[in-house]
C-alpha cells in the first residue's frame, strides 16, 4: 500500500469523526485490515488519525485563520477534513511540505468540487507561512 492510500485511509476516518465527534476503534480495525497494508502504513494511520482527534480544536482554529471570505460553517466538509489531516501532518510530522500540500490537494480533488484543489493549496500555503 502506498502512503497516499494510508492517508485518504486518515482522511476517510476522520470524515466519520467529523459527524459523529466518537474515536471509533471498529472503523479503525476495518480500514487497516487491508492486506496490502504494512505495519508502517498501519501505524501512520492510527496515529494520524488519532493526531487529528487529539488536536480537532486547534486544527480548527488554525485553518480559521487561514480562511478569508469564508467562514468555517462554510467549508465543503471534505475540504475541511483534507485541511485537517494535512494541518496534522504539517504540524506534528516530519512530512515534508511539499508532499503534504501535494496529497491534500490531489485528496480534496478526488473528494471535493471544483475549485477544491485550489482552495485547500491555498489555505496550506497560508498555515506553512505562518509557521
């Protein structure tokens, strides 16, 4: 499996987080049965995920800040979730930027509308900016 599969695998996660605001430890064990999963990919993605819930709250405010025009409400949900794992990742991981921006925006097209991909890029070169 391949880290951009782990990663929509996060994201898919924490898109049922985003309703239901539970860890599910079921949903969890479900997505990382995949047999092409290797244990890295498997941790990646229970600690990503996990990440993620640990640090909703402040992920959400930091993409807050990076929004103008918008209001958080407003945020296609998928493109808030891209925003949050990819927030995760550039905060707490030694991911490069690069291939964070990259994966988010490649995520939020496979998942979002069409202006998506833009959107999401330019939110996360506004976090990277800030610091």
């Amino acid at each position: 499996m391949s880290r951009r599969t782990a990663r929509e695998t996060v994201f898919k996660l924490a898109f049922e987080y985003s309703f239901n605001r539970e860890f599910n430890s079921d949903t969890l064990e479900l997505m990382t049965m995949d047999a092409t999963m290797t244990a890295d990919d498997r941790n990646f993605v229970e600690s990503t995920y996990k990440g993620v819930i640990n640090f909703y709250d402040e992920l959400k405010s930091l993409i807050e800040k990076n929004i103008s025009g918008y209001s958080i409400d407003r945020i296609y949900r998928s493109d808030f979730i891209v925003l949050m794992v990819a927030c995760y990742e550039l905060k707490y991981t030694d991911t490069p930027f690069a291939v964070v921006i990259n994966e988010a925006v490649e995520l939020a097209k496979k998942y979002g509308e069409e202006k998506s991909g833009k959107f999401v890029n330019g939110v996360l070169k506004g976090v990277i900016s800030e610091g």
